[in-house]
C-alpha cells in the first residue's frame, strides 16, 4: 500500500508517517496542494492524508482537482479544525473521510478499511 501524506507542517508529517509505519513502508510527502496534484500523478498512491489549509493550494480544492483528474482516488482529510462545516465541505470535494490531528490513531481505520477491500 502506498499513501501520500500532504501538509505544511513537517513535524505533523512525521506524526502522521509515525502512525502508519507500521501498516505500509511506501509513503511520501508534500507540503501543500498543488505538489499533491503531481505526486498524486507520479505515485498513484493507494489513501492521500490531505490538511485542510496549506499555502499555495488549500486541501478542499486540491481534493476535488485530483478527483477530477483521477476519480479512483482516495482522500481523507486531516486537520486541527473540528468544524461541522468543513467536515461537509470535505465530503462535498470527494473526500473519504475527516480526521483530527489530535486523534492520528483514527488514521489507522482508513488504512485497515481500505486493505479490506
């Protein structure tokens, strides 16, 4: 399995990457949306972590540009904001699912779910 882990912020890349060590060895990085369109091109991975606000291209938008393109892909977002109307706006962009930074265990059922199908 192979995931793609989008935020701005190195250290919660590390967090995150460190929550799914050990459910997959292929991961990589990106630190906002618009590197994620093309990484999304050059790994095909399996599950995208996508942070909500990032500089250049937000989460919301590089959701749906990748959905566009690539309709197979699955994203879920993870972000620090616990806000219903993000979690609506998530699901509206195509998103699998929203998670909370603070929570990354939950990160582990998206991985499990999908290795299940």
């Amino acid at each position: 399995m192979t995931i793609l882990i989008v935020d701005d912020n190195a250290a919660v890349r590390r967090l995150i990457r460190r929550a799914i060590s050990h459910l997959t060895s292929e991961v990589y990085e990106c630190t906002d949306g618009l590197d994620a369109i093309d990484a999304y091109s050059d790994y095909r991975p399996d599950l995208i972590f996508m942070d909500i606000r990032m500089p250049r291209l937000d989460g919301l938008n590089a959701t749906k540009q990748i959905l566009k393109a690539h309709p197979e892909a699955r994203i879920v977002i993870v972000t620090d904001y616990d806000e219903e109307q993000l979690k609506i706006a998530a699901l509206e962009a195509g998103a699998k699912g929203y998670a909370l930074k603070d929570n990354l265990s939950d990160l582990e059922a998206f991985v499990t779910d999908l290795n299940s199908k």
